[in-house]
C-alpha cells in the first residue's frame, strides 16, 4: 500500500508539500498540485480522511438543515443541495440533511435555512458549532441570500415601463423574509415611479398552483389589472389558468409575472417572464463561507447577497388598456 512518502518521492517534492495537497490545496501552486495528484493517482494512494479527523478532533461532517414542512423535491431545495453538495464534496466533507433543530451526533458546522423569523433567536441560542444562515437576518452572525427585494424592484420596474400602472402583487402568506422583502420591493418600485401603493391589489396565498388560481381569478375579476406580479413562478402558473378561465389572452389582456425561475416558469404555453435565482450558486456561496469560517472563527461576519437576474419572456407585454 503507498504512502505519503512514496508519493513525494514520485513526484519529487517534500512529505509537507503532499500534506498541503491533501489538507490545504489552495496554498500550493497549481504546477505542484497537479504533480503530487498525478503522483497519487500513478499510486492508487487514497488520503486518509478518517484519521485526519480523529487526529484533528473534528467529524467532516457537515448539517444542512432544512424545516420539516419544506419538501425536500421542491426544486429551490434540489438546486440548493447540489451547489452545497459541490463544494463541500472540493473540500472533502460530508453533509447530513436535518429536519429538526435537535443536533444530537457530532458535526463541525451547519447550513441553516428556512427559519420563520420567530425561530432565528431560538436556533442561535440552541447550536453550538459555526453556522452559516441562508437568508437575511438581523443577528451578528454570517448568512448568503438572494437579493429579494432588488429582484422585485427590477421586476416592477419594468412591467412599469411596459405602460402598466395598475400592477397586482400575490403575496406568499408565509412568515420568512423572503415574500415580505419581495413585497417591499414591488412597493419600493411603485413609490419610484409615482404610483400610490393600493392595498386592494395585493393577495395573500399558500404557495400553490391552486391559491395562485384562485387570488388571481379575484383579482382580475374585482380589481382588473392589467398585469400581475406573483410572489413565486408556482403563484404565477395558477394566475394562468385563472386568465385562461376569464378568456383572457396573456400578454395581449394581462400580463403575468413571476420570481424563482428553477422550472415552474418553463411550463406555460406562453413563457414566463420572471426574475431567476441563484440557487446553485447560492448553495455553493453558503458552503464556501462555512469552510472559512471552520478554518478562521475569527473572521468577522460577513452578509452576501446575490444578485438575481431578470429572465424576460412573453408573459408580460405593452399596456393595451386604459386606465392603467
């Protein structure tokens, strides 16, 4: 069986040039990497990771832990896992998926998301390894997230500068930042363009095909607007099959609107205008700052947020209509 000393003797370089290839590959220079990895690779030499962790007292292991009542199919958290699942797999460490606050077995740090906004004092005063929050927050601690409220605005911004004045909004009636930072940038776009903030115009819904049916169908049957923005793509699909049902044709009648752009936003015939997350890069982003901050607790806390693009289809037209 090879050792460490047979692959530095292969590729001609110190036994602590091989540790840092296997501990600490950004220190070493790419030449010297790539020389010691083909070195190992000629050797069939496989690190030793288990005995690393026990000699450093640490597990590899990572908790990413996502609440009880969110699906773990639902395809944000699909793309979430495979961004954290990258770069957690480049540095050599594991993660469990937790449905529970209860951190009963051992692990080196935690990914935390989908905290309602009643649960982020308890969490931060239960664990007690460094975590990283996905999401914004008001704690001294480190957290990524999606810019939400920047989303709305540029979404707003231009179904306003299509001619619609009279925008309706489906709210997602959930406690987490996310819908209310999206709701506060559609009212920020408003108040930029000059268009009074009309409450009559925004519906509350669960985050189904069939809640964005149902608001939409009473919206555009009591309030008519002449365009919709809806909280998440999920809403937006429902708010099809509401116009469909008035006979209404999308974007000539009413122009629809959506935020997420994981998938549900490439099922309608006409394609969905909506603002796309990172949620790939957002994984890969939380995992990241949780590996500095495993190697450096005394780093100070850093709040990164991710812009998100505007994905613009023909769901969402010129204003044909008056007022509006």
């Amino acid at each position: 069986m090879a050792t460490m000393k047979d692959v530095a003797q292969l590729a001609g370089v110190s036994l602590i040039t091989v540790s840092r290839v296997i501990n600490s590959p950004d220190i070493v220079s790419e030449a010297t990497r790539l020389k010691v990895e083909q070195a190992m690779e000629a050797l069939d030499f496989m690190p030793n990771f288990a005995a690393k962790a026990l000699a450093q007292n640490n597990t590899r292991t990572i908790y990413l832990y996502i609440p009880g009542n969110i699906g773990i199919s639902d395809p944000f958290n699909m793309h979430l896992i495979a961004g954290v699942a990258e770069e957690l797999s480049n540095a050599n460490y594991l993660f469990l998926v937790k449905r529970d606050l209860e951190f009963n077995h051992r692990c080196d740090g935690a990914i935390v998301m989908g905290l309602d906004l009643s649960e982020e004092n308890a969490f931060t005063a239960k664990i007690k390894v460094p975590f990283v929050l996905f999401g914004k927050n008001d704690l001294d601690i480190d957290c990524v997230d999606v810019d939400n409220e920047l989303g709305a605005v540029m979404m707003t911004d231009k179904i306003i500068a299509n001619g619609h004045k009279k925008i309706g909004f489906i709210m997602r009636d959930t406690s987490q930042r996310y819908a209310h930072e999206r709701l506060e940038g559609y009212k920020k776009a408003l108040e930029k363009n000059n268009i009074p903030f009309d409450e009559k115009l925004v519906r509350y819904a669960e985050n189904s095909e069939q809640e964005g049916y149902t608001n939409a169908y009473d919206l555009m049957t009591r309030e008519k607007p002449t365009a919709i923005f809806c909280c998440v793509d999920l809403l937006a699909i429902g708010a099809f099959r509401a116009a469909e049902k008035l006979k209404l044709k999308i974007p000539r009648d009413i122009s629809i609107a959506g935020f997420d752009g994981l998938i549900f936003d490439l099922i309608p015939k006409v394609p969905l205008t909506t603002v796309r997350q990172p949620v790939y890069e957002t994984g890969r982003a939380l995992a990241a700052r949780l590996l500095e901050r495993l190697k450096n607790p005394e780093l100070p806390y850093e709040r990164k947020y991710l812009e998100p693009e505007m994905k613009w289809r023909e769901s969402v037209g010129p204003n044909r209509h008056q007022p509006g």
